[in-house]
C-alpha cells in the first residue's frame, strides 16, 4: 500500500506502479466514489471493453413485465 499527499491545488499523484498496472494514460477520467469515509477512484472504460461481459449469464428465471407491480 502506498501513501499519497493531496496537494494545495487538490490535486493527487497517482504512483507509476499502480498507473501502469491499470493503464492509465494523462486524461483518463476516474469516477470519485465515496462510501462510508472511504473514497474510491474508479477508472472510467470505454463501453467496448464490456463487450462480452455476460456472455454465459442465463436469462431463464428472469422476470417478465406482466410479474412486476
């Protein structure tokens, strides 16, 4: 685990270890979550990367419009 230091400006640097394992480039957007004190920086993916994502999920047991209330 790495420390970082939140500048004057706000802003953060982000270790080249962790950059280069996710392949972050210079303007690449994180989400900021926050839950429960904790932020969380969660790269954005283009939507083609999910391309495949459920490819085995099954649809049987799925809830049809006429169930719901």
């Amino acid at each position: 685990m790495q420390t970082v230091t939140l500048s004057t400006k706000y802003q953060l640097v982000i270790p080249r270890d962790v950059r280069q394992r996710l392949e972050l480039e210079p303007g690449a957007k994180l989400t900021v979550v926050e839950k429960g004190g904790i932020l969380y920086l969660v790269p954005e993916r283009p939507i083609e990367e999910m391309r495949g994502i459920a490819r085995k999920t099954s649809v049987k047991g799925l809830r049809e419009k006429k169930d719901r209330h």
